[in-house]
DNA sequence: TTTGTATTTAGCTAAATAGCTAAACATCAT
DNA sequence: ATGATGTTTAGCTATTTAGCTAAATACAAA
C-alpha cells in the first residue's frame, strides 16, 4: 500500500491522475500533456499501475489508461483515517485544545 | 508544496506524525519508537520540518518537535480537492456511470 | 571548567529515481 | 511481406535518498 503515496509524490503521476479523472487516454494522449521522452512518460504509467491507481488496456495499437477511482479514493480517505482528520466522517471533528483531534 | 507529498511518501515520516498527533515529543522520545540510528531519525524531522509539517522548539538542552496540524489538513484536503473526491464537501458526490465525480 | 546528555552536521555508501536515446515489439494498413 | 504507428524494454547517466559512523555543537550539571 506504500507504493500509493510513493506514485503519489510525484508531480507528473499526480497530473496523470487528475488526467485521467476527466476521462480515458490512451499513452500517446496522455503524452502529449507533457514535454518527457515517451519512455519517460511509459515508465510513470508503470508506477501508476503497479500501485494499482491505473490500469491499461490493450485495443488494437494502443494501450487505453484508465483511472482507478476506487484505490484514489481509498487512499486518499485511508490517509485522512490515519492522521484521523475529519474528512470521510460526517459528525463534526471533535478537537482538544491544540487542535488535535480526539 | 510538492515537499508535503514527499514527506508523505516515506514510512517512517508518517509515523513520526502520527506520534505527534498524540501530544508533542522530543527528538530522544521520537527515536525511541524507531530503530534507525538518531541522526538518520534527525534527517527525517528536517524534512518533515521543511515541509512544514512539524515545528521543532528548543527548549534547553533538547528540541521539542509538535505537529503542525493546520498544514497536514490542508493538505490532505487539498488533495482530495485535486482529484475532486468528495470528502471535505459535505454534499454527496455526483457520480457518472464509470465512478467519476462530475 | 569539566563532564555528560541531546541533537545535529559532515561525510560516506548503496539503492532508488527520473530523465534520455536507441532498439524491440505489436498491431494496423498497404 | 513492408512499412508506419504506438508503446514498451534495455541500458545508460545524474540526482536524490535513506541508512550508517564519527565528529561537532549546545546546553546542563557538577
């Protein structure tokens, strides 16, 4: 699960993602959203999908990325869990008096 | 604020602040609960203090180090934001047929 | 002022990472 | 079969990173 925020702490992976978010693109698309060597970008996607964000589907010649809401949104909550930030819960955060929740 | 999301991404930094969220501690207290060698340990409260996710106070002969909590909300909310997960809004997400928030 | 305690800085090594080019692979079109 | 297109693999380099030990710094206590 670590390699979800590994993927996540690059800048590059992180603008695949919200790419992605609009809607499905194969690598040449994606690709063009950025100034790296193909193989630069290839290698991103490979992160991605190995920490499960993207998976990749081969049609014909092309390989379509698709974003992986579900594992996003769990990591993302799983994170706001673990630092136990409000966020996902819907009762209001109870704090102490520096602020820390409770 | 990209040093937040690398912060983020190593193990051991996420479980100093998750420490730190409990009540503040000094740098001896924080090593404790580690198995690394305490300059290694002091390497990673200076990125995390880059980050701006922990604070540390001399106080005499040690360093007091307090979580910064203001900046980790902000910016887990502010990732959710990025990829427009629900989360810090309180109305429930639209969804279209594939999962994505609208 | 000397000794002890807490922490960091300096300097090293090994491993991981992001970038590149060139080559390979797979599929489509001719 | 040949060539064109889309994507990845192989192999390289430079940079960053996480770990270590030893030494330096800062303060407290005696």
């Amino acid at each position: 699960m670590s390699k979800v925020y590994k993927a996540l702490a690059d800048p590059t992976r992180r603008k695949v993602l919200q790419l992605l978010r609009e809607r499905d693109m194969n690598a040449g698309e994606l690709a063009e959203h950025f100034d790296f060597a193909k193989p630069t970008l290839s290698r991103h996607f490979a992160v991605l999908q190995e920490a499960d964000l993207i998976q990749g589907t081969k049609l014909g010649n092309q390989i379509i990325y698709r974003l992986n809401v579900s594992v996003l949104e769990e990591a993302l909550l799983g994170m706001l869990e673990m630092f136990k930030i409000s966020g996902s819960s819907e009762q209001a955060m109870a704090q102490d008096g520096n602020g820390r929740a409770l």
